[in-house]
C-alpha cells in the first residue's frame, strides 16, 4: 500500500499526545513527531473529537476530570493541529460497505467508522494502540503504532 503522505490519529493517541500523565506519553510524542518529519498531514473526525470529550471529562480516565473549559481549550488546539473530517454521506456508504464486508458488531462498529471516515478522505495511515481492534482492516489500511 502506497503512502498518501495522510494519517489518521485515533482517540487513544491523541489523549496520550497532550496528556503527559499517561505512560504511553513519550511513545506517541515520538511517533508523532516521526510522522511529522516525514511531512504527514495528521487527521481526526468528529467522532475522534466526541470520544477525546467523553475521556477528558470521565472520572475513570482523571481524577479529577477535567472541566469542560478546560477540555475546549485542548480542544481548540487539537483542532488547530489537525484536519477535521466530517460525517459525510460517504463515510456512511463506506461504513455500509465494510460492514457488509467485514465481521464487525457492536462498539466495533466505532472502529469501522474510523476506517470508513479514511476511506471516504482518502487516507491509507492509522495511528493508534488498539492494533487487534483494526486488524480486520489491515487489506484496506496500514496501522502503526509507537512500536511499529
């Protein structure tokens, strides 16, 4: 698979990015500036952005969680770092094909949408931690992780 030069972040890099408290913290700092260097456009979608509040508000993930002003001044850099993609009628027809093409049920329905919101943007890159969530899709996808 050819690189288009794009990559998609998924939620749990981009909460391990900006927050140093996870262990992971330097790992993806590092693969983030790896991508960067090799002149990667880094994306998110709408959804990456809903989880990233649902996280950064949850007492299981902080304690304490932080504020919702807290969480949209993170937000606002975020999103001054990244291309956006939004839920489009295309993403939907991709998530309609892979999930016709792929065994995929329940909350791994949220993965497939990531790989569909790719395919509909054009983008062949996944970074993220949960490589056996996104393997189903590695015939559509490359997938790196801060150890790949």
């Amino acid at each position: 698979m050819t690189m288009t030069g794009d990559a998609f972040v998924d939620t749990n890099i981009l909460l391990r990015a900006f927050n140093s408290t996870f262990s992971e913290h330097p790992q993806v700092r590092a693969l983030f500036d790896r991508m960067l260097d090799q002149d990667y456009e880094l994306w998110i979608s709408r959804q990456v952005i809903r989880e990233y509040l649902v996280q950064m508000t949850h007492p299981r993930t902080f304690d304490p969680p932080l504020s919702i002003e807290q969480v949209l001044n993170q937000l606002a850099t975020v999103k001054s770092l990244f291309r956006v993609a939004d839920d489009t009628g295309d993403v939907t027809a991709q998530l309609e094909a892979l999930l016709l093409a792929y065994p995929t049920r329940g909350k791994q329905i949220h993965d497939a949408n990531i790989v569909a919101t790719m395919l509909a943007c054009d983008i062949d890159t996944l970074l993220t931690l949960n490589l056996d969530d996104f393997r189903r899709f590695e015939d559509r996808i490359t997938i790196l992780t801060p150890t790949s």
